[in-house]
C-alpha cells in the first residue's frame, strides 16, 4: 500500500488543502519578528510577542482539541481559523499603529490560542475516514505522511516569508499568513473529511477517559522533542551568527526538516512485526545520538550534514508518538490527544530556546546545542520507563505492532468501541 492509496482515499485536493491550511503556523512567528524589528522596536519587543504567541497555542491547543471532540471539527475549526487570522491582522495593526504593550499583547495571545490544529486534527480524520472505508492498515502509511508533510511545512514557511521579505513590505509576511489562515484554513475545516460531532450516551463518554499515565509520558515526551527544536535552532543561528553570516542559520537549520520529511516518508516501510512500544524506545535512543552528533559540529560548513543525521531521527521520533496516542486514546478523545501532544511540543520549543540561548551567551553554540542533547536523554529515559505501560495500553487497544487493528469509526452514534478500558 503506498502513498497513492491516500490520494484516492481523500482526493488530491485535501492533501493540498491539508499543507496550505498549516503553513501560517510556521510563517507567522518569523513573519512576527520580521514586523516588529522594522518598526524600530528591537528583538526584546519581537521576542517577548514571540512568547505570548507560543504561551497562547500552548493553552489553546489542547482546548482547541477538547471542543472538537465535543462539536465537531467543523464548527470548532471554523470558529478557530476565523479568530486565528483576525488576531494576525490586529496584531499587524497594533505594531503598525504604535499601539501599547497590552493591546498588542493581547492581540498576540489570540492568535497563538486559536491556531487552527490542523496537524493534530487531520490525523484524527485519516483515523475516522480510513476505519469507515474498511482501510484501517493504511493508518501507518497516512501518521508517516502526515509527519513527512508536517516537516515540510516547517521548511516551507519561513522559506515563503523570506520570499515576501525580498519585497521590501515589512508586513507582507504577516500579511500573507494571516489570508493563508482565512483562504486555506476555512476551507480545510469544513472540507467533507471533517468527521461529525460525537454523539455518545452520557455514561460512555464518562467511561471514554484518556490513560493519564501513558498519555502524561507521550506528552512529556513531546516535550523533550521540543525542547530539542528549539534549542537546535537557537544553537544554529548562535553558530552562523560566530560565523560571520547570520543569515545562513535558518538555511543550515532548514536541512534538519528536509531530513526529517524523506525519514517520515520512509517510516512507511518499517515492519509490522516492529511493535509501535519498541519502536518508541529506539527512536529515542535514535534521537539521542542524532543530538549528540551536533556537540561535534565545529564549523558553519561542518553543520548540515549533523542536521540532516539529526531529522533523520527526528521523524521516526514524531511518528510513533502520535501513532501511540492514537491507539491508546478512545475514539471519542482522539482529538484531544493529539493537540495535548502538539501543544507539548510549542511549550517545549519555547523553554528550549529560551535555556539555550542563555546558556549560548555563555558557553556559545555548544552550550545551545547541550541542551538538545540533555532533552534527547530525558526522551530515552521516559521512553525506557513507559515501555511497558505503552504495550499493555496497545494490547487493550487491540494491537500491539506497527499495523492496528481495525477500530469503530469514532463517529459512531452508539457506543465507543473498548470505553470500559479506560
């Protein structure tokens, strides 16, 4: 079964409408900085913006995925995007108009809220869609495209903001992002695929819970990935920036998404007998040494190939853990599950960033890059103590490897396949 097989099970058009819905997301925050730095504010202004923005998606996120589940992606999506690219426009009026802190602030922390989850989301429609069409075994194939594409759209962004740079318009980028969330996200929301509002007895739903302890691990475990995003990246443009070219690091950094897209692509072809629980623990112990490889980096030159070991690792990393969360999560919480794990992951590049770019005052790249290492060590150690929760929650869940087994459509109007077990 390849990649085709998805095509014809969405049509072409919601692969396209899926990746254009998601590139505001990674162009807003440069397109941000961007902004703010050409009003003569300065990047303390744009950096403390930054931080409302990832604070915002970091709360909204998991909200975001809890109204789903309740109202259906649909009106909920729908809702989100329109707020999302209204809060872009404010806050490009706010930094244009000289507006204060507060109103900017605030502007800021909506937009972050309400970015339309639709990595997250769009996982949990492939889950839907494919178990009602009797094509379940294609769910790996879909989760390995889905983390291909999400990487891709981390390259694509700010390669699309530096484009719209090259115009001379401050505000293009942001501009652009915000149009982008109106003309691709509302789309997407309410494109045919989006599954309908659950309809559960009361006393199910009650039952339907998400395994606290196995999903505490996923997150923190997205987390830790996080953290690694962000400090990599802090590390990269510490290190261009030694260089004497700082405008190469988000080039060199760019190499680690290119890396991890082709290794989500090729996770498609990764046994079944390879159980979702093992595969887990080695991807952490991949994403160690892939960190680890970045304390060796000495030179700008010496950089890309690390980056492109470390998205090599990276990708197996992300896959597997949304995989998990969507085996071990009921139906009726799918969505849920996924923007809790999408919002690990914002709050961890924020904390990662911001560690690393103190401690790369101090110690220079190394000490940025340090701290990916010291996150890809906790991965290891979180993955190696949840090994065993993760294959008891697979084996209720009714599997156990890389292909699962075919579950009720989370869209049932009756009962929610295996709530008891939770």
């Amino acid at each position: 079964m390849s990649y085709r097989s998805l095509a014809s099970s969405a049509g072409a058009g919601f692969l396209v409408l899926s990746f254009l819905a998601r590139l505001p997301a990674a162009m807003a925050p440069l397109g941000l900085v961007l902004l703010v730095v050409s009003s003569g504010r300065g990047y303390a202004t744009a950096g403390l913006l930054g931080a409302v923005v990832g604070l915002g998606a970091a709360a909204g996120g998991p909200l975001l995925g809890w109204l789903t589940d309740r109202y259906g992606q649909r009106r909920v999506g729908l809702i989100a995007a329109v707020l999302d690219g209204g809060a872009l426009l404010a806050v490009l009026l706010a930094v244009r108009s000289g507006a204060g802190p507060v109103p900017t602030c605030a502007a800021a922390a909506l937009a972050g809220f309400a970015i339309p989850q639709v990595g997250p989301l769009v996982r949990v429609r492939w889950a839907t869609l494919l178990g009602n069409r009797g094509r379940s075994r294609l769910l790996p194939v879909a989760m390995s495209y889905e983390g291909a594409v999400d990487e891709a759209s981390y390259v694509a962004g700010p390669a699309l903001v530096g484009l719209l740079a090259l115009t001379g318009v401050a505000a293009a980028p942001l501009l652009a992002a915000a149009l982008l969330t109106l003309g691709a996200a509302v789309p997407f929301a309410l494109h045919r695929t989006a599954p309908p509002a659950l309809r559960v007895p009361v006393l199910v739903r009650a039952r339907a819970r998400l395994p606290r302890t196995a999903m505490a691990g996923l997150v923190v475990g997205m987390l830790a990935i996080g953290v690694v995003f962000g400090a990599t990246a802090t590390g990269t443009i510490a290190l261009a920036e030694s260089a004497g070219r700082p405008g190469y690091g988000s080039l060199v950094y760019a190499v680690l998404g290119i890396g991890s897209a082709l290794a989500g692509l090729a996770t498609r072809w990764l046994p079944a007998t390879f159980g979702l629980a093992d595969r887990y623990l080695s991807s952490a112990v991949a994403l160690l040494v892939g960190t680890a490889g970045l304390l060796a980096v000495r030179s700008l030159a010496g950089a890309p190939p690390m980056m492109a070991l470390l998205g090599a690792t990276v990708a197996p990393y992300l896959v597997t853990s949304y995989a998990l969360a969507e085996r071990i999560a009921p139906p009726s919480r799918a969505g849920t599950a996924m923007t809790l794990l999408a919002g690990g992951t914002t709050a961890g590049v924020a904390a990662g960033g911001g560690l690393a770019g103190r401690l790369a005052d101090t110690f220079g790249f190394t000490g940025a890059y340090a701290v990916a290492v010291g996150a890809a060590t906790v991965a290891v150690v979180l993955a190696f103590a949840t090994r065993r929760t993760l294959a008891r929650r697979l084996t209720r869940a009714g599997t156990s490897g890389g292909v699962p087994a075919q579950r009720c459509s989370i869209t049932s109007t009756a009962q929610v396949p295996g709530s008891s077990a939770w």
